[in-house]
C-alpha cells in the first residue's frame, strides 16, 4: 500500500514539475514575442531608411537582371527549406555569399528578407488539462488521506464548508440609529435614485405608447355623429387614453398655476405650484423676495427632500410621461411660483415667473435652487429708475416669442415686461397699461399682444418698430378695446379676464384672406383671440374686423370660465375649462353654438368631485405642440388626456377655415373691410 501512495506522490510531483516547465515555457514565449515585435519595429525603420538612401539600380542588361533576381530567389527557397527542416522555430537568413555566387554583370539590390512570429495571449490547451488533471489527483489524494484517519464523507463535506465559510464575513445586522445613516448617506440615495426611476420608466413603457401612439379612428362618418347635438355623449368619443400625475409627498394641498410642454422633448411636461396650504383670507400677496440661489447640494432628479425644501413657498416640477407618480426634476423657490416656461433653445434651462415679482432661471444640472434671478423691485418705491428694472407686484403671465426670441410677462399692476435671452436679470422693455393686468396672448406671426385686467377690459398692443429696440421706454401703440354697442352697451365681459389665447397660424396658411391690419392683427382665423371670464362666458374676438367680440358662449353651469386654447395644430379646435371641473372640446367648422363634449362637457377629476362636492375646478389647460394630448390642471393633479381620432380629424385644415370665416360672413359677424358693428 505505501508502495502505491509512494509512485502516486512521484507521479504527482512530475505532473507538477511538467506544468511548471509549460508555465516557464510560456513566459518565455511571451517575452520573445514583445521582443521581435520591438525588433520588427526597427528593422522596419533600417529597410525604410535603405531604401530612400540607396542608389538606383543600373538597367543595363535587363535579361541578366532577371536571371539574377530568379537564381538569387531560387538560391533562397532552398535554403529557406534546409533551414526549416533543420529548426522549424528559428529565424531564416539569406547568407550574403550565396546571393553573391549568382552570375550576373550587373549590381542590383535586393529586398530584405524580414521573419517574425505571431502569438496570441491564450491558455496553452495542453497546460489548461495538466492543471485540471492536477487538481483533480490533489483532491482524491486528499479524500484517500481522510479516509485513512477515519473520517466520513459528511464529516468531509462539512470540514469543506466550514473552510469556505471561513473565508466569507459574516453579515452584520445594523442597529436602528445606522440603518438611518446608510440610508441617509449619499452613496445610497444615489443609487437609489437612479436605479428606482430606471425601473418606473421601463414599468411606464406601456403608459408612453397610450399617450404618443397615434390612435386610428372608426370611420369618417363617425365624425357627423359628434357634430349632432341631440347625439347622446360619451366620454370614449373624444378620450383615448388619460392619466394623472401627482406626487404626495411634494404636491399635496398646493395648487398648480401653470403648465408648459417640452419644446424638445415632447414626453416632458412642466407644472408650477403655489405655496402649500390655503392662504389665509384677507391676508396680502408675499413681497419676500427669492434670496437662495445654486450652488446647492441636492440633485434637482433626487425625490428625497432636505430639511423645510417641502415647506417652500415656491415650487416647480417636471413630468415625465412614463411616470405618473414622481417628477423627472424638481425645483425648489422662496417665493410662490405664478407661471414657468421652458426654455425654448436650452434644454436645461427653466424660466419661472414668482409672486415677488421675479423671474428666475433653474437649471437641471445646478441643482434645486434657481440659477439666476431678476432684480427684486420694492412696491410703491420712490425710485423710478428702480422700477423700471422688472415687477414689483406678481407676474401672472409668461409667453415665449416666437422663434425663442426672448419673453413677454406681465404683473397685476398692470406692467408688461420684454426681457431677452442673454439677459433675464432686468427687462429689456417695459410698458405699463391700466391699474392690473390679469393675462396676456401674443400673435404669432406679427408679435401684437392682446391684454386683458381685472375689470373685464381688453387692450391691444402693437410691434415695437418705432423705437427699434435703442430705448427701453417702449414706443408701443397700446389700444383699448371699445367694447359697446352703437346703443352703448357692454359687450365685453363683467369681471375679471381669466384666459386669452390665439391660434398659431403662420401667415398664408389655412385660410388667411390678407396681410395684418394697421393695428398688426391677422385677418382669417390667424387673427382670432379667444377670452374667458369669470362671468361665466368665453368670447371670440377679431381684433383686425372690429373692436367688439364677434360671439359669446355662456357655461351651461353657470360657473366662471378658468382657461380657453387653441389646438397648435387645427385651426378651429379649441378647449374650455370651467371651475366645476369640466373640459368642453369645440370645432367652429361643425358648430358655431355648441361644444362637441355637449353642454355637461368632460369630468376631469370625477372621483376627487364627487369627494370635495364639485368644488375640484380647472386651473390651466395646455395643448402639446403636435395638438394630440391635453395637459389639464386641477387642484395638485395634472391630467393628460389623448384625443381620438374622431375629435382630430379633419377635412382639410384650409377648407375648414375658409368654411368657419364664410360661415362668420353669413352671420354678419364680419365683413370684408375693418369696421366695427354689433354682434348677433
């Protein structure tokens, strides 16, 4: 028996002597191998540096030339066989004293002959089994021994597992106080934050395709039943998809105040909200200005909140459509936010507008807090200067220019402010118009505004040509809407102007029947401007035919009217929003009296109405740039709503202007020269 252990111990020690002359082998390898690389690398700056050197050949006798070069290659072959015969891992040289043994008259000069090796950095197959076999003998080896001293093969087993068990920790349980600490540490809340929303977008997939896929509609016809106003409705006529996005924890008893899609991501949806908590009545707006600005220490993508960032006054989220229960980014102010946009070039970049009469810049990668904030004007000043350089009172409006050119706001003490892209910390122009300015729409092509206040008062105010931007005392023509009859009777609205809004229609399309009037307001359906009131109404207006509105819809609930739009894209698609809670879609090229929704239109929020008995209303509406999906704001929530096809379709976007403005014709709503006149 010790005969046997003995020759199996001398073929054991072989086994390893052998692997270790293989290992040798390799490494010398591996070292020879860089070595002729390196050598391979300089004769080939000698033959290089030979060839520009040496002397042109002498073409005297071509015929002896090529014997020569043909006996010199032959010569070299069959000494590169005897040498490769002899030593088939040596290097070949061509010996001097046989090329010069050729017959020839004439010195030509011949290439070098260069040799190397080719290896690859790989496991020789052969040392990949000696080893396995190795291990393999080592471990009966092992098992002979143990057997020998009496051991079982469980006891065996067990010895092994307490070997690998030795060589793992054991886990430490944390008390309550260091659970705290790693959870609160930065290294986890990262990984957290970014592994978490990573899954909530891929679980959001099927949400996204609901709200971007185009829906197909059922047939054409199914469009002339939604024109019938006895046609009983229902919500699926005119709702494909819908979904709500709130977040508890940081939207809870706050209000949004504005809604802005993405001009260059068009799942990206910014909401700004009030202070949290209802504002005590009778008590005045805040005139804190918004002193904390970045560098700040939180990511602006983190949903854990530092100490008091959930009782700020002032904040703004962005939606990402795939998550209907966190924000893609939040940002944090001291001040209350009235209104935001994004930036319309820079991606990064959000502009807000506050109840201290600020505007303030964040940006994703800075943080929470604003980057950049205007210059803080206290009311009632005695310095006009000082005054000049933005509001004093809280901005209520914000619209980009067209083409990104720069922004327009304006305040409840009546000033409206042009500010530039390259500088938002002091307007560039400002105008002041009547005692409070309640909102504000511009004309996209021609840049004239429409401003309504308080009192129901409409004004209109044109380009800036006059002054040419060198002064920034505006030379705008500003207009008061003479809104009576030839019997001097109002027609305008009795209170407040909760919304305005004008059709983005490029000039020459879809209908436009001439160039803007003298006051720079289009005529067709490109120079309509739609208000709503809280006087229950929304009014449809032609600034370039008449000062007077053309029609008014009263709310079949006899509630105040919140916010009116345009579709971007049809040109007489538009949508309502009442303080009930309910949504009216309008088409002017179906019916010019009645809404498509009928007159109990959409609920909103039904389940949050029927819980707070109808008092749940409509904040703000915004339509996406491809006019398909409807963001609607109510109360904390912000609803997206997908269209159907059968709401969108339409004939011919032209035809259906050229229909609405015949159809305006036949009323007597309009003519064909500016004049004023009644409505019927």
């Amino acid at each position: 028996m010790s005969e046997s252990r003995e020759q199996r111990q001398k073929a054991l020690e072989e086994r390893r002597k052998r692997i270790a002359d293989l290992r040798e082998t390799r490494n010398r390898r591996v070292v020879d191998t860089a070595r002729v690389q390196a050598s391979a690398t300089a004769n080939l700056d000698d033959y290089v540096a030979d060839l520009l050197n040496e002397p042109a050949p002498l073409l005297a006798s071509v015929a002896n030339s090529n014997d020569m070069i043909y006996a010199a290659a032959a010569t070299t072959t069959e000494i590169n066989k005897e040498a490769s015969s002899n030593e088939p891992d040596s290097a070949v040289s061509v010996p001097a004293d046989t090329i010069a043994t050729a017959p020839t008259t004439i010195p030509v000069g011949l290439p070098k002959v260069e040799t190397f090796e080719l290896g690859t950095q790989t496991e020789e197959p052969e040392l990949l089994l000696e080893e396995d076999e190795l291990n393999h003998e080592e471990r009966n080896e092992t098992m002979m021994r143990n057997e020998k001293d009496g051991m079982t093969h469980a006891e065996i087993d067990s010895n092994q597992g307490t070997a690998i068990q030795s060589d793992t920790k054991d886990p430490k349980l944390l008390s309550e106080e260091q659970v705290q600490k790693e959870v609160s540490s930065k290294p986890f809340s990262d990984f957290l934050n970014t592994t978490s929303k990573k899954v909530e977008r891929l679980l959001g997939t099927p949400l996204l395709s609901d709200l971007l896929v185009d829906h197909v509609g059922q047939s054409p016809s199914s469009l002339s039943s939604l024109q019938d106003s006895d046609a009983p409705k229902d919500e699926r006529q005119f709702i494909a998809s819908r979904q709500v996005y709130e977040c508890h924890k940081w939207t809870s008893e706050r209000d949004i105040t504005d809604l802005d899609w993405s001009p260059l991501h068009r799942d990206c949806v910014l909401a700004t909200y009030d202070r949290r908590g209802a504002r005590p009545i009778g008590s005045s707006a805040t005139t804190i200005a918004v002193a904390a600005i970045a560098p700040h220490d939180t990511p602006s993508d983190s949903l854990t909140p530092r100490s008091g960032e959930l009782q700020s006054d002032g904040l703004a989220l962005i939606w990402s459509l795939v998550m209907p229960q966190r924000p893609e980014h939040i940002f944090t102010c001291g001040s209350p936010v009235t209104t935001g946009r994004f930036h319309p070039t820079e991606a990064p970049l959000v502009v807000g507008g506050c109840e201290s009469g600020q505007v303030v810049v964040w940006d994703i990668r800075a943080g929470r807090l604003p980057v950049q904030k205007s210059t803080f004007v206290v009311s009632g000043g005695s310095n006009k200067q000082q005054q000049m350089k933005g509001h004093s009172h809280p901005i209520n409006s914000m619209i980009v220019l067209e083409g990104g050119a720069g922004f327009v706001t304006s305040s409840s003490d009546g000033k409206i402010n042009f500010w530039s892209l390259s500088n938002l910390r002091e307007p560039a122009e400002g105008i002041q118009i009547g005692e409070n300015v309640s909102c504000l729409a511009l004309s996209p092509e021609s840049g004239a505004l429409v401003v309504g206040d308080d009192h129901g008062s409409m004004y209109t105010v044109g380009s800036n040509a006059a002054s040419g931007g060198s002064t920034r005392r505006s030379q705008r023509q500003v207009k008061a809407l003479e809104c009576v009859d030839a019997e001097g009777a109002n027609l305008g609205h009795y209170g407040m102007v909760t919304a305005l809004s004008m059709p983005k229609v490029k000039k020459g399309a879809h209908g436009l029947t001439g160039g803007p009037s003298k006051d720079g307001f289009l005529r067709g359906m490109g120079g309509l401007v739609l208000s709503s009131g809280v006087d229950w109404t929304v009014k449809l207006w032609a600034p370039a035919y008449r000062d007077t509105p053309l029609t008014s819809w009263v709310s079949h609930s006899y509630d105040y009217m919140s916010d009116v739009q345009w579709n971007p894209v049809h040109p007489s698609l538009f949508a309502t929003g009442s303080s009930n809670g309910r949504l009216g879609l309008w088409n002017l090229s179906l019916s010019l009296d009645e809404p498509l929704t009928g007159g109990d239109g959409i609920a909103v929020d039904p389940e949050r109405t029927e819980m707070t008995s109808g008092l749940s209303g409509i904040h703000k509406l915004s339509w996406s740039l491809d006019g398909r999906r409807l963001a609607v704001a109510s109360s904390d929530r912000m609803h997206v709503f997908h269209l159907t096809e059968e709401v969108l379709r339409s004939r011919h976007a032209e035809e259906d202007s050229k229909r609405v403005m015949q159809q305006f014709r036949t009323r007597g709503w309009i003519q064909d020269t500016t004049s004023t006149g009644r409505s019927s």
